[in-house]
C-alpha cells in the first residue's frame, strides 16, 4: 500500500467515522437503472413525441444530441414552466423509469452496505432526479425499503429544482433533523457532487469507470472509490 493510498483510506474512514446520515443517489451508486433499458432510446423517444406535438423546434441541437432524458425534460421545463406539456413529458419518462426498474443492474456491494449502515444506526435517505415511485418500486424489489422508508426525495413538479439544485437534499437533512456536518452523500455525477456542495454535505464520489471518476475529478471531487467494496469493508471494520 502506498502513502497516497493509505492517506486515501483514511480520509475515507473519517467519512465514514462521521456520517450520521448518510444520503444516496439513486441511478448509479444503488443500481444502474438503464442498465437494460436504454436511457439514449429514451430520450430520443421523448423528442420524438415533442416532434409529434409539432414541438420539434423546441429543442436544440445539443440538447438533442445529449441523449438524456433528463436534459431533454428540464429543456422544455424552461421554456414552458409547470404547464401540461411538461407534466405529460414527465410522466413519459416515469413511465419508462418505470419500466427499467425490471432490469436494473444491482450496483457491486450497493445491499450489503446499504443493510450495514442501517445496521450500525445510520439513517439513509435517497435524493435523486429520478421519480420517487420508481425509487419505492426498486427497493420493494430487493428488500431494501425498510432501509429508506419514508425518507425517499426524487423528481418533483419543480424540475428547477432538480440537482445540482441542493433540494432533494436539503429535504432530506429537514426531514431528518440532520446537520450538513453529520451527513454524507455518495452520487456519481458531477450534478450531485454540486448539490452536495451547496448544501455543505459531504461527499463521497462513485465512479465504475475511469470516464466517471475524470468528470467528477474535473468538477472538484476530491473523495472517489471504484467499488463500493471498500467502503463496507471499512464499515464492517468500525462496527
């Protein structure tokens, strides 16, 4: 093990040592919910419909060619704020979020460390852009919503407030009677590690592949594992 690893390690033990509350995104630390229902098709499907509504001009090009649906529902949130437009748009996408749930890919290490920090009496909470119905859905399907329940903050009809926006967060703190200082937040993009930021959480970044770990680094992240492997393991060592 090297210094720098081992300086790794043990600001990530101090993470862990403080955190009281610890508050999860959803599509990418707990599962990968597109892992078999494509989020690109998704997207496109969605501007296929504005096209549909005669809307086509309502997008630009990059916002076409990001391939996210999210992009996609907050572009057109902007230029028509809380209109039906925008709420049969986003029920389309939770539709389709919906439908993903059914073969969403566990995330490495996600449940057994999700069930030991409940275990050793943390309190979880999910804050996530992605809609609370197909959060509950997911977790019903692996035995996890004991461990959330009741504190699930997702997409709501104020899609302004989508992260980087720190609500979602900042919700859960209020709810929890929990400090920024006593919290800690895993995401794997650059949005959450912003609202973690505005919300002066701490944070713990996730990145599966090397494209995700230089967009978080790149944004300012200082703290990124890999795995989650290595946070149960310093857990399970605490406990």
């Amino acid at each position: 093990m090297t210094a720098e690893t081992e300086n790794d390690t043990e600001k990530l033990r101090e993470l862990i040592a403080r955190a009281r509350v610890v508050l999860w995104d959803f599509d990418g630390p707990v599962c990968r919910l597109f892992a078999g229902h494509s989020a690109e098709r998704v997207a496109i499907e969605l501007a296929g419909w504005l096209e549909g509504q005669g809307l086509h001009g309502l997008l630009t090009e990059s916002e076409l060619e990001s391939l996210d649906p999210h992009v996609v529902l907050r572009a057109v949130d902007r230029r028509h704020p809380r209109s039906d437009l925008v709420a049969e748009l986003e029920e389309r996408l939770t539709q389709e979020e919906l439908r993903a749930t059914t073969t969403a890919l566990p995330t490495a290490y996600a449940d057994p460390l999700i069930r030991t920090w409940t275990a050793v009496g943390s309190r979880l909470a999910i804050a996530t852009n992605n809609s609370p119905r197909v959060v509950r859905r997911y977790l019903k399907g692996r035995g996890l919503t004991s461990c959330f329940s009741p504190h699930i903050y997702g997409r709501t009809q104020d899609l302004h407030r989508l992260k980087p926006d720190p609500h979602c967060l900042n919700r859960a703190l209020n709810a929890m009677g929990a400090s920024p200082s006593a919290a800690l937040m895993i995401g794997d993009t650059p949005s959450d590690y912003e609202a973690a930021q505005r919300a002066e959480v701490p944070f713990l970044g996730y990145a599966r592949n090397e494209f995700k770990e230089k967009r978080l680094r790149d944004a300012g992240a200082t703290h990124i594992v890999s795995s989650l492997e290595s946070v149960l393991k310093l857990l399970r060592n605490q406990a």
